[in-house]
C-alpha cells in the first residue's frame, strides 16, 4: 500500500503528498526501478515510424475490407470508407498533435491518462490492448489458410512457428526488428502496385454496381442495393482499411526526435493508406465484379484471375507475394501489443514484471506472455469473431483519444505542442463523432463479439479497482506529471 511517511531525498521516493491522490494510491519502487524497464532510445526516424504505420494496416488491403461489398454494395462500402477515412485523416492530426506533446511508450493510455486521470487512462489502455493482443491471433488463423491453400499445411503447428519466429525476431531488439518489418512491407506494397498496375486497363464503371438490389431495403438502388442501412453494416469493413495506424504512437520512447518524427510518421504513413485503401476499393470490383469480390477470400487475387486468368503471372505473384501483406500486420502488432503492455505495467496497472526489459532493451515478458495467449486464442479458428473484437476495441479508445486531446486543448492550453491540429478541437471533435458512431456499428456485425469484449473489459476494470488503483508507480513517464502537479498545487 501507499507509504504516508516522509521519502528522503536522496533515494528519489515519492514525496508523501503524492502518495495518495484522488482514488489512487502511489508506491514507492526502488531506486533501479526505471533503469530494469528502458527501451532502446533512437531506434526509429520517420521513415521506420511511416512504414510501421502502413505495416500496420496493410493486410486489410488484400482481404476483409471486400465483405462490406456484401453489406452495402458498392455505394455502401464507397460512403463508409470516405466517412472511416475522414475519422482516421482527423484522428490521425490529433494523434500527432498528442505524440509530439506526450511522447510516451504509452501512446493513448498516456493521452488519455493527463486528460482523464487513472481511470480514463486505464480504459484507453485496455481498449487499446483488445484490439492489439487478439488481433495478431485472428491473422495467424488467415495466415493459416494462406498457408495450407499454398503448401497443403495448416493448423497450430503453423499458428506457434509464426509466433515464435516473429516474436523472436522482436526480442532481438526494436531496431532489427523495425527493419526487417520495413522491408516485408515493401514486399507487400509491390505486390499492391503490381495489382494496381494490372487492373488499371480492366477497369469499367459498370462492373461497381452489378450486385442484386434487395426491393425491401429503404433506398435500395444499383448503387446502394442495401439501402441507407447498407452504408452503416458496411463502416466495420470499411475501417480495415486504416485499423491499427493509431499504433505508431506506441513507439514513442524508442524514436530519435519524437517532436519531429511522430507528426511526419503518422501523417506519411496515412497518406499512403488512404491512396492504397481508395485504388483497392475501385479496382478490384471496378476491373472484375463487385458480384465477384464481396465474399472472396482473397479479393485482389480474385480479381486478377477474373481478369487475366487462373494462372496468370501477376495472380500468381500477388497470390505468393500477398502474404507478405499479413505477415506485416502480424509481425507489427506483435510490437504494438508489446509496448502497449510494457507502459500499463511500469505504470502498475498490470503486474510490473510484465515491463522488465533486459540487454537488449525490449520487454521480454510483454512480448511472450501476451504471444502465449494469441497463439491458444488462435486455436479456437475464430478469426472473424476476434477481428470484430479488436475493432470493438479500437473504436472505444478512438473516442477516448480525441476526447482526451479537446480537454487537453481546454485544460492545459499552454501545454508545448510541437505541433498543431490543423483545425484544432472541430478536427478531433469530428473524429469523436464519427468513431462513436463506428462503434455502434460493429454491433450490426457481431453482438457475440461485443459480449466477450464486455467479458474482457469487466475482467480488466475489476482488477483496476480492487488491485492496481492502489499500486500504481508514480515514476513511470505517464504518471509522472500527476506527482508534479500536485506538488506544484500543495506548494502554492
């Protein structure tokens, strides 16, 4: 529990007016407390940080995004995705408005953390880690499937080599570890050009609207065959176009010049989803059928073949090369989930031997425990339910991020910002809006899923109020400005 008697000043404890504040209670650590949980500083610039941020999200270009299709037809998806891709665009300002302040391994946790205190900031964090610690087991199952349909060899023994590969390569140490995903993203990204390249000359505007209209739908048309409700199913697949670029905040501590670097990251790497994410969605049902791809396992191949034939050289090698696509995503959000973990564990809101980090400055246990429960999760072969999860998820810490950069704006606007929303608080506030709205959405895709991330949040909100509000770490970055400004306050 808190310690009320007076720290000395030379064993750098927690001053016994901070020892308790508000509903928390702070501990004292050991003087080496900090120096056992250090990630590698200047691992990244801006060029590492964009290419983690399309590495991301990358895999929602070759599969996934195409069963909104189904949902809302074309003009469904269309709508949805110009409507996700605002939400991103804005939140991605704010995000680098927020990253360039608050350069913290915690990213949102730590945002949301100085707006909203220990409770807000908790569930930014545990939002943020459902979408991270389950969305790496779902694309194990997918990378499964690619797998098994290219060598015959699918299941668990599949799922664990991944893990254990990527993992590793991570323990290895961030900056090896940034790289090699740098140049599996690039292999990715030239199997998308070689798709775009190819489907460029096929492309016919009839093609986006031959799915059957469904009469009984309220505005039903060639363009909506769904209707107006078809644009709301369909924001869920929309988002897999740009889910998980909030992630390159995470990075923050092992970045050289985060002030700098955090902003030209983000933005760069949203840039490029945005012109990746639009090309998918026209040419890939514009240059074979919107018929065709709005349940196809793999949209881009698909379309390729209707266009050039089952075994054509470029089917062939987006089919080959695209799985490269889902091992980027994989291999980055195990780094994501790390890190994530690492900030709500040096902080004490989960156990602190979770953010131990060794040698090579990574947190060893953040990356293995987690990847144990990915790969068992992974055994269940739900990949749809846990990807809804993540999205449930996602959505959440999506509000909380932006509401934490209007009350931040309100509440500390002398606060150093290197850089600047453009728009301000109307950007972000747009942003809250819209992912409040994606969150009521994924409910017209799975309520299974947004049972078992209630299950998950209860779990996680139960520990938080009957263990971990009373052992927090008053040294760690994201708590640290409380302890000052309640010095600050005493002291006048």
């Amino acid at each position: 529990m808190a310690e009320t008697s007076a720290a000395t000043a030379s064993d750098n404890r927690i001053a016994p007016s901070v020892a308790h504040v508000g509903t928390v209670d702070y501990e004292n650590v050991s003087n080496d407390y900090l120096e056992k949980r250090q990630l590698k500083k200047g691992a990244a610039g801006w060029i590492l940080l964009a290419s983690l941020g399309v590495s991301y999200v990358i895999s929602g270009d070759f599969a996934g995004w195409n069963f909104g299709l189904e949902q809302g037809g074309f003009g469904g998806m269309f709508i949805a995705t110009l409507l996700m891709a605002a939400m991103y665009t804005f939140m991605v300002f704010g995000l680098a408005e927020l990253s360039s302040a608050i350069p913290t391994a915690g990213g949102g946790y730590g945002f949301a953390r100085r707006a909203m205190g220990p409770l807000g900031g908790f569930l930014t964090g545990t939002a943020i880690l459902l979408e991270y610690a389950i969305a790496p087991a779902a694309i194990a199952i997918f990378i499964g499937g690619y797998v098994g349909e290219m060598f015959g060899l699918n299941g668990p023994l599949v799922y664990a080599a991944f893990y254990v590969v990527f993992v590793g390569i991570h323990l290895w140490g961030a900056g090896e570890a940034l790289k090699i995903m740098l140049v599996i993203t690039a292999i990715a990204a030239a199997a998308l050009l070689v798709f775009i390249l190819g489907m460029l000359p096929e492309f016919e505007l009839a093609n986006l609207t031959d799915i059957a209209v469904n009469e009984s739908a309220v505005g039903a048309s060639a363009f909506l065959p769904q209707g107006y409700f078809g644009i709301w199913a369909a924001i869920p697949f929309a988002m897999w176009l740009f889910l998980a670029v909030e992630g390159v905040p995470l990075a923050a501590e092992e970045t050289k010049n985060p002030a700098r670097d955090m902003p030209k990251g983000i933005i760069s790497a949203m840039v490029i989803l945005l012109i990746f994410g639009g090309l998918v969605l026209f040419l890939a049902p514009g240059g074979s059928s919107a018929d065709l791809m709005k349940d196809h396992s793999a949209p881009l191949v698909g379309a390729l073949q209707h266009a050039y034939g089952e075994s054509s050289a470029m089917a062939t090698f987006v089919n080959l090369v695209g799985l490269a696509g889902l091992i980027a995503s994989f291999f980055s959000i195990i780094f994501a989930y790390s890190r994530q973990v690492f900030a709500l564990s040096r902080a004490g809101y989960l156990p602190r031997w979770l953010s131990l980090t060794g040698n090579r400055k990574v947190p060893t246990m953040a990356l293995v425990v987690p990847g144990v429960i990915g790969f068992l999760l992974s055994l269940t072969g739900e990949g749809d339910l846990m990807i809804t999860m993540a999205v449930f998820g996602a959505t959440i810490s999506y509000a909380m991020m932006m509401l934490s950069h209007i009350i931040l704006r309100v509440k500390e606007p002398d606060m150093p910002r290197p850089y600047r929303t453009p728009g301000g608080i109307l950007t972000t506030g747009i942003a809250l809006v819209l992912s409040v709205a994606a969150f009521i959405s994924t409910f017209l895709v799975s309520r299974e899923a947004a049972m078992w991330s209630a299950v998950f949040y209860a779990v996680m909100v139960a520990y938080f109020a009957f263990y971990s509000r009373h052992h927090l770490v008053a040294k760690a970055p994201e708590e640290e400005f409380e302890a000052i400004a309640k010095a600050e306050a005493e002291l006048n």
